[in-house]
C-alpha cells in the first residue's frame, strides 16, 4: 500500500467506522451461520445455499480489508477547527451563485469516498471543488462542465 494519505472529513470516516463495525459484528457472524447450516445440508458441490454464502462471505472479508485500507491512509480533516479565512479548503461548505441564471447552489468539498451530489457533497478531485480550492468570498470562478464553461460567485465559504 502507498504512503500517500487520503483526506477524509470528520463525518466520512466515522461514516466508515459505522460500516467496518457492522460488516464485523452483523454481517460476518451471519455468514459464517449462513455457511455452517448450508454445510449441514450435504453434498457441497451441488448445494447451492453453500456456494451463495460463501460469496458472500468473500464479498464481507474484501469490503472489511478495503475499508480498514482507507481508514489506513486517511488524513482525516475537522473543518471546524481550521481558521476561518473565507478561503475554500477541503472539507468547507461554499455556497455559490451562478452569474448567468443566478441560481444558487452550496457544496461541501469533501473526499472522493464520501462524494454524493444529492447530498450536495463533491469530490476533492472533482473539476468544480479544484476550480474552488484556494479562491476566496466574492471571487469569481469559471469552471468547465460538459456542457461549456459555467461562471460561479462565491458568495459563502462555511465551516460547518
């Protein structure tokens, strides 16, 4: 594994943690259960009960060693105990406010595991959040989408 650390919030690891908890002590005893009654039925080449649990069981072993991998390399990141300069840095809130449809739109920048655009987090390595990352309150910032370029003013860099 690389040396190179992850930046991960406050929020996303713990969101890790909850999930490498429950694949230990939920999912892992159900499929050794899962395993141990399917052996009682037999004939393990045809029983298919057996074959399903033992997927499942390598399906919870990989995830458990993917997440403790993450959890590994994070830097984990508390925005909240960071200065307050009005600059946007990882794990700040922004609210933006597009200059030609003056729509507004808030995004937490946060790491690429813990991106998901319906809860308005971004990824850190998303064209948007690196157009964002170091500009400041009243900046104006142009940032390239699929459909052209869109012209953004930061309106609030938060650190919630």
């Amino acid at each position: 594994m690389s040396n190179n650390r992850v930046p991960m919030t406050k929020q996303g690891e713990q969101a890790l943690r909850d999930e490498l908890y429950r694949l230990k002590s939920e999912d892992r005893p159900r499929v050794i259960q899962a395993i141990s009654e399917a052996r009682e039925h037999g004939d393990l080449k045809e029983n298919a009960e057996y074959h399903a649990a033992r997927e499942q069981q390598s399906f919870v072993e990989g995830r458990i060693q993917e997440l403790e991998g993450k959890l590994g390399a994070a830097q984990v990141i508390d925005v909240t105990t960071i200065e307050k300069t009005g600059k946007v840095i990882f794990g700040t809130t922004v609210r933006l406010i597009n200059m030609d449809t003056e729509e507004e739109v808030t995004y937490q920048i946060v790491g690429d595991d813990e991106a998901d655009i319906k809860e308005g987090r971004i990824s850190i390595s998303s064209p948007i959040a690196r157009a964002l990352i170091g500009k400041e309150e009243g900046e104006e910032v142009s940032v390239q989408v699929p459909s052209g370029t869109v012209e953004y003013e930061i309106d609030e860099v938060m650190h919630i």
